[in-house]
C-alpha cells in the first residue's frame, strides 16, 4: 500500500526550506540595514539544518545569527546585531 500522507509530505520539504531560508534572509537584512536591533524568527522546522548557512549569510551581512533550542522539533533563530 501506498502512503500518499507521507508522500505529500515529503513533497513539501522543499518548499518548506526556500520559505524559511527566505524569512532568514528578510531577518538579516532588516537588522544589517539598522530596521530593527534584534528579530526572532520563531519555529523554524529546519533550523538545525539551516543554522550554518544562516550563520554563513549574516557573517558576510556584518550581524549573527543564534540557535533558542526548543524541546522538540525545530528552533527558533535571532537574528542580531553584533556589539
């Protein structure tokens, strides 16, 4: 028997990581240009898996991106200014 739940599922991976990858680089940009000092971005289901190319992009934007474990899946990620 075919499972279609987990096919769909798995088809939505994709889409799921462009769109927290592109509200990772929204946050980045707005602290870098001065817009806000610090922005959460909460319950992101692949945060482990984005936290280094996060790291990477705020590095080369001049802010930092830190990892607020959850218990569970995903994390929440800020993204702020470095002092």
């Amino acid at each position: 028997m075919h499972d279609t739940q987990s096919d769909r599922s798995a088809d939505l991976v994709p889409e799921i990581l462009e769109r927290e990858m592109r509200l990772i680089r929204e946050a980045i940009a707005l602290v870098a240009s001065g817009g806000a000092p610090r922005v959460i971005l909460s319950n992101i289901q692949f945060g482990e898996t984005l936290l280094d190319p996060a790291r990477r992009l705020a590095a080369d934007a001049g802010v930092r991106v830190m990892p607020l474990w959850r218990s569970g899946e995903g994390a929440d990620l800020a993204v702020e200014r470095i002092a």
